[in-house]
C-alpha cells in the first residue's frame, strides 16, 4: 500500500513523542508499505529511518493559519494525489476534506470531546480555538472510514459527542518510549536537580497546559503552607508563554519559591534518574486521552496521585491514589495521607506493576495495529 502519514501539526511535547515514536516504528514493523509522512521543519523528525520508497514533505514550522490552510487544502492534497496514495492516516486529531481517498484519524486531544466544565479556566481565545476544530473535525468526519482513539473512555465520548458509529472507532493505545526500556541508569553521585534528601519529593512532569492544572498546588500551597512543611514539587515547565505567568508567580513568592522548585523540561535520558529518585508523581490534570507519564510512573514503581476522572482510572485502576478536582482541600488531604502512610504508597507500587502489565504495547505493536485496521479498510 502506499499511505500518507499526517504528522505536520506535531510539534507538542506528548504529540511529537507519539509522532516520532510511530514513524520511527514502521521500518521495523511494517516495511512492507510505502509511505509520505508530512512533519514539521527542524523537529528531528528528518533523521528517522523510513522504509524503502518511503519520504518526507517538510511542512512550516507551528505555521500561521492561512499558511495553515493553504497547506491543508492544497499542497497537502496535491502531494496525495501525486503520491498515488491508497489511504491517508492523520496522526494529529483531523484529516483532510478534500481528498479522494480513504481515510482515517487518530483522535488524542481530549478538547475536541470533554465539556467546557473541563478547561473553564482557559481563556476566550483558547475556547474560540476548541470552538473551530471542533466544527473541522465534525465536517472532515464525513471523508473519514475509521477513526483511532486511545482507551475505550474516548471511544465512548468520540461515539457520543459527534454521532459516529462507534463500531468504526478503533483502540490504539499508547506506549512507553523505547528509550525508557534500555538498561538500568546508574546511580548519580548527587540527586538530580532539584531534589531534596530531606524532603518528600513529588514529580509533576508536565509542560505548562492550563488541563493540566498545576496552578492548583499553588493555590493549596498558598491557602495552608504549613500542611506542606517537608514537601518538594518539582516542576518542568519551561519559562515561555503562560508556564512564564506560572513561574514568575512562583519565583515572586516567599512560600511558592520555598515549595515549589521549577527544574524546566527534562531531556528523555534523564527521566529514569528522576523517576528513581522521587517518592510520587503528581498528575493535577484535568482532561486527558492517555497520559504517558502514567505508563511511566508505574514502570519504574512511583506511587501516583491524581484526579478521581474517568481516563485516569482506565489507565490506572487501584494502583493510584486519586482526589477530587472540584472539592478544595481534597488534593491536600490525599497528598498528606501518601506522605504519612508509607504502607500506602508500597501497595500503589505494588498494584502499578499489575496495572502496567495490561498496557505493556511496544510502539512496534502499536504501528502494527494501526497499519493492520488500514489494510481492513482498503481490502
């Protein structure tokens, strides 16, 4: 088959680790196709290995939107067609409306189907955007054979929300990143960057989204400092747009600075030292499709605290700790109990290696799947 890869709008960080992932698992797991897979400049997306006949159609980088559209309705659908393509995969939550051929998408961004009640503290222009893709993806739907989700929580919002059969929702679920399997890293001289040892370090690995809500450890912090005397929160967002307003909060502070250490975007290589060294990870989220870092946490044996919502306990079950992200106090209280009850956090380790076994994909598994419903499709 020849198949054309959409991956152009992935430049976020959970985006372009899913990206690079897949692309990079198809010359080991289904070489037998030929692809063209449109990306993003100066992404390093150039440096993987394709299949044999396979290439690249470099895109504009984070483009503005009438180059944006441009791309999308013309040069796109031109480089399909010239491409002879049987199928086209977006890999980025839409497609195309004007192609003639079939179609799929991989449906991961939980703003094109949760409530407004879910990111009610972004602001107009981010509710204006979720507005217009929205209204694309319910009419590129209508060109579109088979849509991919990551858990059965989304298929049964994606069904719902947009009236599509959810007999033709597939499951592809997410993976850990290869890297994160190799042999064990040895151990530091020193703890890593803003750990403590006599502290009770927490890990919130996150970019700065507003879903992802990590100004509510400011707000508890702020409301009782003195429940979080000996607790570290170690972030990893990095100083530009609204994590800049985030850090600059947190650095004006007395309080803030003393609780809350910011180490910025941690480099893939480092994050078993920082897994392997911290005593929970803390995932304030509010909406997800499937968050990696779950994956993660439980294979390197981290007790999680997290939101009582319904993607977190898919993914994770009994093998979290979870509070209520609508009831004030309640992450206090959750965090305090993991602090104290060290037998807890022993059982949420324990249960995470059970919990992890029943998503232990390899990225090979997952192109696999996803290249098998393809061929369904067009036989």
């Amino acid at each position: 088959m020849r198949i054309v890869l959409l991956a152009h709008a992935l430049t976020g960080q959970g985006g372009w680790i899913s990206g690079t992932n897949f692309i990079r698992s198809l010359a080991s797991a289904v070489p037998q196709h030929q692809y063209l897979i449109t990306v993003p400049a100066d992404c390093g997306y150039e440096k993987i290995r394709l299949p044999e006949g396979s290439r690249f159609l470099i895109c504009p980088n984070r483009a503005a939107l009438p180059v944006r559209l441009k791309l999308e309705t013309k040069t796109i659908p031109a480089a399909v067609k010239d491409f002879k393509a049987d199928i086209v995969l977006g890999l980025g939550n839409h497609g195309l409306r004007h192609i003639d051929c079939p179609q799929a998408i991989w449906i991961r961004n939980g703003y094109l189907v949760y409530p407004s009640k879910y990111f009610a503290k972004a602001g107009l222009a981010t509710k204006i955007h979720v507005w217009l893709q929205r209204i694309h993806l319910r009419q590129v739907l209508r060109h579109t054979n088979i849509i991919f989700c990551q858990t059965p929580v989304m298929q049964k919002r994606i069904a719902e929300y947009y009236g599509y059969d959810v007999n033709k929702i597939k499951i592809l679920p997410n993976a850990l990143s290869a890297f994160l399997r190799g042999p064990v890293a040895p151990v530091p001289e020193e703890l890593p960057q803003g750990l403590a040892k006599d502290r009770f370090n927490c890990l919130v690995l996150s970019t700065y989204y507003i879903h992802k809500n990590p100004e509510i450890i400011v707000s508890e912090c702020l409301k009782s400092p003195e429940n979080f005397r000996g607790i570290r929160f170690i972030t990893t967002i990095a100083n530009e747009g609204l994590g800049k307003r985030f850090l600059e909060k947190v650095s004006s502070n007395n309080i803030l600075r003393e609780l809350i250490y910011n180490v910025g975007p941690i480099a893939h290589e480092k994050l078993k030292v920082y897994y392997d060294n911290v005593e929970v990870v803390i995932m304030p989220t509010v909406m997800e499709s499937f968050s990696v870092t779950y994956l993660e946490a439980m294979y390197f044996g981290v007790p999680i605290l997290t939101t009582d919502l319904d993607f977190a306990r898919y993914i994770c079950g009994d093998a979290a700790a979870y509070y209520n992200p609508w009831q004030v106090g309640s992450f206090a209280e959750k965090l305090l109990q993991l602090r104290n009850d060290v037998c807890l956090r022993k059982e949420l380790i324990a249960r995470g290696k059970g919990q992890w076994h029943k998503f232990c994909h390899t990225w090979d598994d997952v192109a696999k799947t996803a290249i098998g419903e393809i061929e369904k499709v067009i036989s």
